[in-house]
C-alpha cells in the first residue's frame, strides 16, 4: 500500500447566542439565555500545506466569522456571546468540505488521487453507521463518500457539469487542489 503525504488539518468552530423561537423540546437550545434567544453555532475543517501558528489560526477564524456573520441567505439576528475556535485537529492526506473531500494537487496522477481517497475512505468506512454519542475521537464524517459510485468531479466546476473523478476542472487547478464531490 503506497503511503501518500499527510497535511496539517485545524477546525475552526463558533458559537452564539441569537434572536430566535425557544423550541421546549430542546431546553439546551437556549439554556442560560433569555425569552426570544437562542444558542447557534458551525464549524468546519481546513488543510494548511505546512503548521499554522495560533495567531494566523485566530486571524482567520476573526475574518472568516466577519463574513460569514453577515451572509445575507443565513441571517443571524442580532449575535452576541460569540466564542470563536481554532485548533489542530490531526494530520490527514484528505479534509472534507460539504458533500466533498479536497486534497492538495502536488502532480500526482488521476489515478493516484484516486487510491489515495480510496485508502481514506477505507480508513473511516466503518464509522459511518455510529451514532453520534458513540463516535470514536478520530471520527471522519464521509458524507456518503463510501459509495465509490458517488464520486465526481466537474467539467466547470458547477454540478450541473459532472465527470469522472477526481475534479481537475479549473477552479481546482488555480487553487491548487484536487477534490473529489460524492
């Protein structure tokens, strides 16, 4: 089995208290918070080629959560209590995006994207019927990755535009990456 190079991977987390209907089904939701608040948050995973600092991880985190706070098709009202997080999470030769993985293009081949994404997948298959309160602490979401039929890539970049895998479509060429949608 060829060993492919890993990347430092970090997550990147906020949480916040926004204007919002309490639902009495989900105390948590707004545990601590008055009438008409409620608790929200995301997170998401990002791959560095090489180490990032604490204060570059911070900085982004800040600017990230600037735009993202401000979205127009997700408004969040009125936010207060925010904690932004940024912190290692491991070293991983894949990261996942939304329904896709992406890796860094350093000239290996289609087919060595390939094997490369089919050694990750096997790596963290057998998670993917867990739940949530039994995941182990290397848990990778595969966002139906595990069905090899799923994968593609894209033509332009749209998913109207579909091909075989992995995507090589420009946009992925300009950033540097590979990635692979399922």
């Amino acid at each position: 089995m060829k060993e492919y190079p890993t990347y430092p991977i970090y997550s990147f987390i906020a949480r916040w208290s926004q204007d919002g209907i309490q639902n009495p089904e989900n105390p948590k939701g707004y545990e601590g918070l008055p009438e008409g608040r409620i608790w929200n948050s995301t997170s998401f995973s990002k791959m560095y080629k090489e180490e990032q600092s604490q204060e570059v991880l911070n900085q982004f985190v800040s600017e990230w959560w600037k735009k993202y706070s401000k979205k127009p098709n997700y408004p969040i009202v009125n936010p207060s209590d925010v904690i932004l997080t940024a912190e290692y999470k491991e070293h991983e030769s894949w990261v996942i995006t939304w329904f896709q993985h992406e890796t860094f293009d350093v000239g290996q081949s289609d087919e060595e994207a390939l094997d490369s994404f089919e050694q990750f997948v096997r790596r963290y298959e057998n998670m993917q019927s867990l739940s949530y309160d039994m995941y182990p602490e290397n848990y990778h979401s595969l966002m139906g990755a595990e069905d090899r039929w799923r994968w593609y890539g894209t033509i332009d970049g749209t998913p109207d535009s579909e091909s075989p895998a992995p995507c090589r479509c420009k946009f992925c060429k300009e950033a540097g990456l590979i990635k692979i949608g399922h």
